[in-house]
C-alpha cells in the first residue's frame, strides 16, 4: 500500500487522471479515519489523547489539498472536519499548527521549484 503522504502529495503534484485517483485514494483513507473516529469527539472516546494529536497535524495541509484538487473534504468527511474543530477549541492546538494559507503557499513554491506547474 503507498503511504498516506505520497497518495496526499500526488493530489497536488500530479494532474488529471494520476491527480483523481489520488483524491479518490486519499478520500478513502480518510474515510477510514472518519469510521475509527465514529460518533466520539476524539479518537480515544472523550478525552484528547495520543491519536488525536498523531494526526491533527495533517490539518493544515487540507486547504492546500482542496485547493489544488478542487474537492472538499468537509462535504466527502464531515466527521472528521467536527472532529478537527473539536480540537481547534483547544488553545494548545490551535496555537501550534501552521496556518493553512501558509502550507498552501508552501506548495505552491514547490510546484513551482518542482517544475509542476
């Protein structure tokens, strides 16, 4: 199985049919995530735990894959986008991550230092 990081990288990096079996891929690896997660805020129940920080990292680059994908990932995995702002309450969260406009601009420079433009 490719990982999760060269299946998210080709929704920005490639382009037509690589590019939608990418987004496919990388929307069912998220689904994935969103049945673990279930109807529980955090993926350890009730409290926000080891998993819950493992992952919430991977926010950040959301808007970059939308973007460049031209999909939404609230409207194919609500769950885990409540789950996402269920976390962004939490002040030591939300100070730690970097601004998605920041990580879209990110990959932006690297498309183009790539030459994927």
């Amino acid at each position: 199985m490719v990982g999760v990081y060269a299946v998210a990288r080709n929704v920005w990096a490639t382009k037509g049919e690589e590019q939608e079996a990418a987004k496919k891929e990388f929307i069912e690896i998220l689904k994935v995530l969103e049945g673990e997660l279930g109807d529980k805020p955090y993926f350890g129940g009730e409290t926000f735990g080891l998993t819950d920080i493992s992952l919430i990292g991977y926010y950040c680059w959301f808007y970059a894959y939308e973007k460049f994908g031209n999909f939404s990932i609230e409207s194919e995995c609500p769950k885990l986008i409540a789950w996402v702002k269920w976390c962004m309450e939490k002040e030591s969260v939300s100070k730690s991550l970097t601004d998605p406009h920041t990580v879209y601009d990110f990959v932006l420079g690297m498309k183009k230092r790539l030459g994927l433009e």
